[in-house]
C-alpha cells in the first residue's frame, strides 16, 4: 500500500478516490473516520489519506492525481515595506509590526 494523496478536506480524497478508482485502480483510505476517534488521537493529526493498494497502479495513480490538481505556484518571500524584514511567503502581514502585503 502506497500512500498517493492526504488532504484535511475529506471531501477532497473522496474526489480523489473516485478518480483513481474510475480507472480501475484499486484504493483505500485511512482515517476516513477520523473524528469519530476524537480522544484517542488529537484531532490534528488525523488526516485522511488515500492509498493505492498495488504498486503497479502508482505511476498512473501519481499521474491522474496530478492532471486533477490544480497547481500551485509557492508563494515568493516578501520584504515589509514598513520595517523592512523579510517575511515569508505564504504570509500575508508582517509577522513583526502587522504591515498587510501591498
Ligand atoms: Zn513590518
């Protein structure tokens, strides 16, 4: 078993399931009933995951998965035009004095 995918939106890996599973190949997700073990296992980490169960679909599965996924451009660091420290991207006021990303 071989985990292709984990997300915080359970609806997510349910569309991603459907995906895979639309082009026979055979997956299995875990924590699917993840709140319901609330009080054994913080919350937090419990994500659901999905797994593709035979390693000859894995390639293809990677493939699917990345066709569907919208792609992301990671966020560029910034400089605080107020204090002038460097700030992260995926940040979007300066941690130090507040300042918003212009
Ligand atoms: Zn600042």
């Amino acid at each position: 078993m071989i985990k292709v995918f984990e997300n915080f939106d359970f609806s997510r890996v349910g569309q991603m399931q459907s995906l895979l599973e639309s082009h026979d190949i055979k997956t299995f997700i875990k924590n699917q009933y993840g709140s319901s073990v609330m009080g054994e296992v913080p919350f937090v980490e419990v994500v659901p995951e999905l797994y593709v169960l035979a390693e000859k679909d894995l390639a293809r599965a990677k493939q699917l998965l990345q066709l569907d996924l919208p792609v992301e451009e990671p966020d560029e660091d910034w400089v605080c035009a107020e204090c002038g420290v460097d700030i992260e991207g995926t940040f979007e006021r300066c941690w130090k004095c507040g300042t918003g990303r212009e």
